[in-house]
C-alpha cells in the first residue's frame, strides 16, 4: 500500500480498512476452517456454538468493511449498528419473537394503528432513501459542476430542485414503503403549513428571492457586487442566503432578500471592467498639460492598469490653492482588490511628481501680528 502513489482515494481508503480488520478475517477463515473439520470428524451438535460465532463473526466483518462506503459518520454508525443487530438476531432465530414483541408495543391514532416495529422500519427505510437521495444529488451535483455549458447561477438551480425533489421523493416513498398511510399526514401537513406560513414569511421570501435571483441571473458565484459597506465576491448562491467573501476573509452571509429590494452593486454582471477614478492636485506654478501628460504616462506604468483602455486626466476645478485634477483608469479585475490599485496608481503618480519636480500644494494658514498702535488706532 505505501508504494501505491497511483492510486484513487476511494481504493486506498477501502484497503486500510482491509488491513484493519485483517485479524478479524483471518479468525473468521480459521473458525471455520475448524467447524468443517469438526463436522467430519465429530457430531454436528458439538460445533454448533462455533457455528454462530463463526456467522455472527461473518456478518460483523461484511457490515464493517460495507459500512465504509458511507461517507456521513453519523449514519455509518446508525447502519453498523442496526446490520449487527439484525444479523446476530437472525442467526440466533430471536427475530420473530422480537419482532412480535415490539409490533405489540403499539397506540392507536385514530385508524392508524403506530407500533415500536413500525417506527424502526420506517425509520430505517427513510434512512436508506435519504442516503441513496443524498448520493445520488452529490454525484449529480458533481457532474453538473464539470459542465461548462452550464452558467454558474443555472447550475445551482438545478442542483437545489434536484436536491428538494430527490428528499421529497424518498421521505414519500419511504413512508409508503413501510405501509405508512399519508392522507392523515397530508391534512396535518396543511395545517400546519397555514401555521407556519405567518411565522416564517422572512424564510418564505428569502427562498422566493434565491429561486429569482437564479432564474434572472443577476448574479452568480464570482461576482464581485458590493452592497452598503460590504465589497467582495459572491462564494455561493444558497436557498436562503448569499456568501460574501471579502479581501480581509470575512465571510458575510446576506439573504436573498437583500439582494433583491436592495440597490448591489455588480462589478462584473455584463463584464469584467471597472473604471476607477483619482483625485488630486498640483500647484499654480505648474504647467497644466504637462502634469496631465506625466499623471496618464505614470499611470500606464501600474500592471493592472489597462492598457488598451488609455487613462484620461481631466482639469475640475481651480481650487483655492491648487488646480485639481481628475484621473480616470480602467481594470479587468476588480475580484484582486480596488484600494490596492489605487494605492499603486498614488504612488506611481507621487514617484513621477517628485521626479519632474511637481508640487502637491496643501492648505495654508497666514497670522499676522499687528503692532500696540495700529491694534489701538483700530479698536477706535
């Protein structure tokens, strides 16, 4: 096993539970091994008891190694535990008395008639059928993914009906398997329904609001939106809430619903580019269009500037003490960030300012002390 580098996950896992339980397959080979030999040898009555250790061995070995496949370590237990029980019961010819025992443990609803048997097999069928409902929908879910056909947003579409009908169907089917009668729990279901609908109207809108946002593909998983103070990219599209990662790795979990009455912000809904804008100013002394020309020239030099979309610089406004500018630049990835490309594009503009010996006035303040005389003559 250690030299088997080429080997799929799935194999390698199934053969170090091989190995773990190699004592247990060895004694099971050697058990009966034995009993063969004493049934030639001796009376069939006198191996009788290494019969069920071998049987029950047998079956405790089959249900761990099976067991395995399943991926969930809640419902492993719960599936070990019941084939052992079930298992041991059989060979020891103890299943009809129990059986019996537990279908008279019952109470009566009505004509239902609900018994300790009833339950468990239900509750072992529901559990089979979830398991197999939740494969299936995990496998699907996969292949659906690897489709590049597919838009982002459809995929999760699909994969969340699918999900609703697969676990629908199973905990229907279940029920009906066992002989469990559904009109009751159809009437239950509505009332309950009408209960619940004034309680969970927030739950209810926010599943509405997913389906809408799927189907009119606003947004979809790699977006980057931005809504209130929350700038980041969208991680997944859930039934109830959007997952919102931003620079610093804080994860926001926003409902569907405030996607919908909200105003967001898509960087990237029809494309990619984001035009970002600076402001700043220089001096009076300084030639207007040759601050300009060195403002775009320095901008060209930052790497995440485009360079086929060419910066402009733009003269707003002669302020007080400075002539401000507007700088305007154009990215294809606003997911890396939009503060640190602005950053880059600040100093990229103050190196080339220093260099040309540009000035970037600030506001100043003049006090004047007037002489003892003049203070008076004006107060007079």
């Amino acid at each position: 096993m250690e030299v088997r580098d080429g080997w799929p996950i799935w194999r390698m896992r199934f053969m170090v539970v091989f190995e773990e339980r190699l004592r247990l397959l060895l004694f099971v080979i050697l058990i009966c091994f034995v009993i063969a030999i004493m049934r030639e040898v001796t009376w069939p009555s006198r191996s009788y008891f290494l019969s069920v250790i071998g049987q029950i061995s047998l079956i405790w070995y089959t249900i761990a190694i099976l067991t395995r496949l399943i991926a969930n370590l809640l419902a492993r237990k719960a599936v070990s535990y019941l084939g052992w029980t079930r298992g041991t019961l059989s060979v020891l010819n103890l299943s009809e008395p129990i059986r019996s025992l537990l279908d008279s443990a019952a109470i009566n609803l009505g004509e239902a008639r609900i018994s300790v048997w009833l339950t468990l097999q239900a509750s072992l069928t529901l559990l089979i059928f979830f398991a197999g409902a939740r494969f299936i929908s995990t496998t699907g879910a996969e292949q659906i993914r690897k489709n590049k056909d597919i838009s982002p947003s459809l995929q999760v579409l699909i994969i969340q009906f699918t999900q609703v009908v697969l676990y629908c169907a199973a905990f229907i089917i279940g029920l009906r398997t066992v002989g469990f009668d559904l009109t009751g729990l159809a009437v239950l279901s509505g009332a309950i329904g009408v209960g619940l609908g004034f309680g969970l109207q927030k739950v209810v809108s926010n599943l509405v609001s997913g389906v809408i946002i799927l189907l009119d593909k606003s947004i979809k998983p790699g977006d980057v939106i931005s809504l209130g103070d929350t700038f980041g990219w969208i991680e997944a599209l859930g039934a109830r809430y959007v997952s919102v990662v931003t620079r610093d790795g804080k994860e926001y979990l926003i409902p569907n619903e405030d996607l919908i009455t909200g105003q967001v912000v898509n960087w990237s809904h029809s494309n990619e580019y984001v035009r970002l804008d600076l402001f700043f100013g220089t001096s009076y002394e300084d030639d207007p269009i040759f601050v300009r020309s060195i403002a775009v020239e320095a901008t060209m030099k930052v790497e995440r500037v485009l360079k086929d979309r060419k910066p402009v610089c733009h003269i707003t406004n002669f302020g007080d003490s400075s002539i401000d500018y507007i700088l305007r630049f154009w990215i294809k990835d606003p997911a890396a960030g939009l503060t640190n490309v602005k950053g880059d594009v600040y100093l990229a503009l103050w190196q080339t300012f220093t260099e040309h010996k540009v000035t970037i006035p600030f506001p100043r303040s003049e006090v004047r002390i007037l002489e003892p005389e003049l203070t008076k003559s004006i107060h007079d």
